[in-house]
C-alpha cells in the first residue's frame, strides 16, 4: 500500500531549496496563514526523522514547523534593480 503522507514530500522540498545555488528566499506559508521567511539558508533546520523545520531568528527565538502544516513554498519577489 502506497504511503499517503505528504510530509515527506514537503521535507524534500524545503531541503531542494535550501541546497539550491545560487539561494533563491522563500517564504513558509503554514496551514493557519502564518509566515515565515527564509532570507538565507543558515536559521533554517530540517529534522529528517521527525519531519519538522526550525527556522531560527535574530533575537534567538526560532519556530519549529510540523510538515504536515505547511502549505506550498512561496518565493520572495526579487528586489528591483
């Protein structure tokens, strides 16, 4: 029987971007419309087991997302030039 969670898929994703080269910033959009954006690789943690992603802030605080709550990935609009 085929496995029907999504949040491998999700994991995947965000694990995609960060590796990406050049970085291009998203946004984590989680199933109650929170946002959190990802300006840099660095403040953002994949646990692969457990399917969750922390994603560190400024002040020391960080957030820690279930997979299962997270929405499609959203790209930052490019500054103008």
């Amino acid at each position: 029987m085929p496995d029907l969670n999504p949040a491998p898929v999700i994991v995947a994703k965000v694990l995609q971007r960060l590796a990406e080269r050049p970085f291009e910033p998203f946004v984590l959009v989680r199933s109650n419309r929170s946002r959190r954006e990802v300006a840099t690789p660095d403040p953002c943690t994949v646990q692969h087991f457990s399917r969750r992603i922390n994603v560190d802030h400024d002040d020391g605080s960080f957030v820690t997302i279930n997979a299962l709550h997270l929405a499609p990935i959203e790209l930052l609009p490019k500054p103008a030039a």
